[in-house]
C-alpha cells in the first residue's frame, strides 16, 4: 500500500475536507449556543390500596391499577384538554424578545403530548404480594418556572381525573341497582296482584281446598244416599196408606156403607177430608226430599267441577307463584348488591378506596436538563469529519484518471523515465487561496449568523426541527436526548 500517495490525495483534498469539518462544526457550535435551555420537572405519585379491608367492606371500582392509569393518561392528553391548559398556562406564548409562535393547534398538542411524560412502575406480582405502583410525571418547558407550574398541573388533572372516575363509577353501579331494585318492586306487586286475582277467581277451585272438597262430596253422596232412603220410605208409608184406603173404602161399599170420607167429599169442594190432608202431609214429604236431592246434586255438580279444574288451576297457580319467587329473589338479590353499592360508593366519596396520592410535588428546577451543548459540539465535530472523509473517499472512488507513473505502467503497459508535477502559476495559487478563504468565512461567519437570525427572527430552532422531522415521518426531535 503506498501510504505517501493516499497522503498526497488526502492533503490535496484537505480544503474540501476543512470545509466540511468546519461546517459541522459551526453548525455544532451555533446550536448549541442558540438551543434554549430546557427544564424538566418531575412529580411523583403513588397508587394506595384501599383503606378499608376488602372482606369488611369492599368497594364496588374493580379496575385495576395500571388500566385505571392507562384509561386516565388517555383522557387527560386529549385534543381538548391539552389545548385549554395551553391556552390558560400560556405555555406556547414566546418570551420576551422572541418571535410569537406560529404553530397550529394540531402541532401545539403534538407538541405537548411530546413534552409530557407520564412513566408507571411496579404494579406486578412478585411471590403473592404486588410491588407498589409509581407514577412519574414531568414536563419539558423552556424555564424551570414554567416546567413546574405544567407539571403540578398535570398532577392535579391526574388526581381529579382519579376521583371522577371512581366516583362516577361507583355511582353508576349504586344508579343501576337503586332502579332494578325499583323495576323488581313494581314487578313483585304486579306478579302479586295477579296472584290475588287468580286466587279470587278460582276460589272454589284452589289446590289447598281439594281435600276438603273431596270429603264434601263424600259427605254430600252420602247424605244422598240417606235422602234416597228415606224417600222410599215414605213413598213405601204413602203406597200402604193409598192401599189401607182402598180396601176400607170397598169393604164398606159391599155392607151398604158409605165411607166418612167420601161422604164428607160430596157436599163441596172447599171441604178436606182426613184422607187429603194424611195424603198430602205424604206427598209434602216427597216433595221436600226431592227438593233436598236436587240441591245436593246442584252442590255436588259443583263440586265436581271445581275437582275436575282442580289441576288445571294448580298448573297455572305453580306457574305464577314460581315467577313470583323467582323475582322475588331476584329482588332480594338487588336489595343486596344496592346495600353494598352504596357501601362502595361511600368508600369511594370519602376516598377510602384505591386511590392516587402525590409522594412529591414538583419544583422549578434550579439547572436546565438540556440541551447537553458539549454533546451537540461533539456531534457536530464528528459529523463534520464523516462528511469530508465521506465525500473525499467518493470523490477518489469516481476518479478514474491517470495519477502516478505505476498507472501508466499498468493502464498502458509502458514504462517511464520520469515525472513532472502539475505547476500552478501565482495567480492561480492566488485564487484558489482566495477561495477557500471565502469558503471558511461563509463557514464561521454566514452560517452562524443566518441560524441565529432564524432563530431569533423567524421561528425557535428546535420548533423548526419538530417541524421538519415531522413532516418527513420521523419522531419528535428531543433536545433531552442530545
């Protein structure tokens, strides 16, 4: 390897190669010198158990602690949110001597949703027990004033954000069973009423009564019986007494008597005889026995009507009163779950529940977290040294030209004698001098000054590089990480 020659190209392109490192290294430099400081500030936070043992007294918010802080970063990052503190902190009003801001309120809440950072640790179990949860917030700001004041802010939205949500949900849990308890009451005294109703319309055919009912008609077959018999009878004393007439009557015919009786039948008709009035104390008898037959057949068809739709009834009567048990457990049940409801949301309204408590409060920061000015020197530096030995490497890669006599031995298969060096005149010497004076003046001098005026006069530099890298889809441009 001829190690002279490569020097040779390196100190030939040495100009270019100065041009390059100093051009990072001003850009460097220039930003570091006009990047403004950052403060961050942080708070923290912690996650409480509940204050009350759960088997005594249990609260009815059952999210846990990650989610809730999950679910609770997200509501407070909104759109909305973001931009009425913006708007009431002045986060994104410039300083003195600087330009206003023009950023649109997409990229202002980009811009805070970037600056704000919200870190959860611990929250998992480990050997049966769960470490403790802790919440870091802080937030980057241009003064350590500022910093603070966005960050307690942010806390304080956290911790209301908290209690709303437990509050909102332990009250929608006590709302959803006050109502079903309320549902289930009406529905008990519609069941109920329906129930009496039944009952009121199948009196004479209810289950409870079928024993009593099947004796009675026992009883009234055989008082039946008994009014049958004793019928007979006296139809039996009737037909004797009929034939004890009969036969008197003609015996007294055949001595030339007249009987009594049809001699006292002879003169008129208003006249009774013995014999009407014996014959009809018989037939008022029957009479009044057939009139008893009749009512307890009347009775027992009854009876028998009320067996026969005896299970139909239970059927129906079972069905209604296992719908009104059914509620009624169901009733019981909500009764229960709104006593413990409203136990859970009493927990939740004197935050004896899980809650989040503020470990320490954030204060102004007395240094700036960033930017790190001797990192962005030393970037700059480094990028300046990759940029020039970047380049010169390309620009003798592509040159093809005939430099030292062993390209000729080897390109045209010739060998030399000697050698003569190209040889610049004065004038030239002069204006390629010249040139690269200017070159390292625009360095040092333009490029400084024109970021400096853009800073200053147009738009903060670190906006305008949030800007850029978000337009070609790369992330936020963090002055912390430099």
């Amino acid at each position: 390897m001829d190690l002279r020659f490569y020097l040779s190209l390196f100190l030939r392109r040495l100009p270019l190669f100065l041009f390059l490192l100093l051009l990072g290294t001003a850009a460097g430099v220039t930003l570091a010198l006009v990047l403004p400081p950052r403060y961050v500030a942080e708070a923290t936070l912690i996650v409480e158990s509940e204050q009350i043992p759960g088997e005594l007294a249990a609260s009815t918010v059952r999210t846990a602690a990650t989610e809730q802080l999950q679910i609770i970063q997200q509501r407070i990052l909104t759109r909305e949110k973001l931009l009425e503190m913006a708007n009431r902190l002045k986060i994104h009003e410039p300083g003195p001597g600087q330009p206003p801001a023009t950023l649109t309120a997409d990229e202002r809440v980009e811009d805070l949703r970037s600056r704000i950072e919200i870190v959860t640790t611990g929250g998992q179990m480990r050997k049966q027990q769960a470490d403790a949860t802790i919440v870091t917030v802080s937030f980057s700001a241009s003064t350590s004033a500022l910093s603070a004041a966005v960050t307690n802010e942010v806390v304080t939205m956290i911790l209301d954000e908290n209690v709303k949500m437990r509050t909102s949900v332990s009250g929608q849990t006590l709302d959803f069973f006050t109502r079903e308890v309320e549902r289930l009451d009406q529905e008990l005294a519609k069941r109920g009423a329906e129930i009496l109703a039944f009952r009121q319309q199948h009196n004479e055919a209810l289950p409870d009564s079928l024993e009593f009912r099947r004796e009675q008609q026992v009883s009234l077959q055989e008082r039946l019986r008994l009014l049958e018999s004793e019928e007979a009878a006296v139809k039996g004393l009737r037909e004797r007494f009929l034939a004890r007439h009969d036969s008197s009557a003609r015996e007294r015919r055949a001595g030339g008597q007249v009987p009594a009786t049809e001699a006292a039948a002879q003169p008129g008709p208003d006249r009774t005889t013995a014999f009407d009035v014996e014959l009809g104390k018989y037939d008022g008898q029957i009479a009044e026995l057939a009139a008893q037959k009749a009512e307890l057949a009347s009775a027992m068809e009854a009876l028998r009507k009320s067996i026969e739709e005896t299970p139909g009834n239970t059927v129906q009567l079972d069905t209604l009163e296992r719908d009104y048990e059914n509620l009624r457990q169901q009733y019981d049940r909500a009764v229960a779950n709104r006593a413990q409801a409203e136990i859970g949301d009493t927990i939740e309204a004197l935050s004896k529940g899980q809650r989040i408590t503020v470990v320490e409060q954030a204060v102004a920061p007395a240094e700036p977290n960033s930017p790190n000015r001797k990192m962005i020197v030393a970037a700059g530096v480094a990028g300046g040294l990759a940029a020039g030995g970047g380049l010169i490497l390309l620009l003798e890669m592509l040159n093809t030209s005939l430099r030292r006599p062993a390209d000729l031995a080897a390109t045209l298969g010739i060998a030399t004698f000697a050698t003569l060096p190209y040889m610049r005149g004065p004038d030239e010497i002069m204006r390629r001098r010249l040139l690269i004076g200017l070159a390292m003046g625009l360095v040092l001098v333009a490029l400084p000054a024109g970021l400096w005026a853009v800073h200053t006069y147009m738009v903060p530099l670190d906006l305008l590089l949030n800007q850029i890298l978000r337009k070609i889809g790369i992330a936020t441009f963090r002055i912390g990480a430099l």
